[in-house]
C-alpha cells in the first residue's frame, strides 16, 4: 500500500487489503490480486494521462508513460512523479 500524502494515490485501501485476506484463496493467488487491483489503478491514471479509455490503451502507450514518470522521478524528486516508489 502507498502512503497517502496530497499528491499520491492509495493503490490498495485498507478496505479492500481485508477483502483480498478473507477471500478464500491462496497466498499466490491474494498477492496476485492485490497487484491487480493496484495496476487498475495505474491504468486508470494512464489513460486519463492519454486522454483515452483504459481499454484503448497500448503497450507503447503504457511503456512511454513509465519511462515519462521514471523520467519524473530521477530529475524532479519522487514527489514529481505518480508513482512513488
């Protein structure tokens, strides 16, 4: 989970953390889940960078926005960039 400041995004709430550990499943498969809902919310924020729906989205177009963001990050500071890892 990322720690919310004024500019981050909760990629996983606490919320659906519980969910995701009630659900019958197997470790494997709760931390598959867990990184699928976290990269919904990636591509929400691709798409809404791109200006298109997620389901239109590329590979490029995805490739690009996180070279842009890395890009971010190594010359403005982490806080510059989306993802904050």
């Amino acid at each position: 989970m990322v720690e919310s400041s004024p500019n981050s995004v909760q990629f996983l709430t606490a919320e659906e953390s519980a969910d995701v550990d009630a659900a019958l499943l197997s470790s494997s498969e709760k931390f598959l889940t867990r990184l699928t809902i976290s990269s919904a919310r990636v591509l929400q924020q691709i798409a809404k960078d791109q200006s298109v729906r997620i389901e239109d989205l590329t590979a490029k177009q995805i490739i690009d926005w996180f070279e842009k963001d890395s890009k971010l990050r190594r010359e403005q500071g982490i806080e510059a960039a989306f993802l904050k890892w």
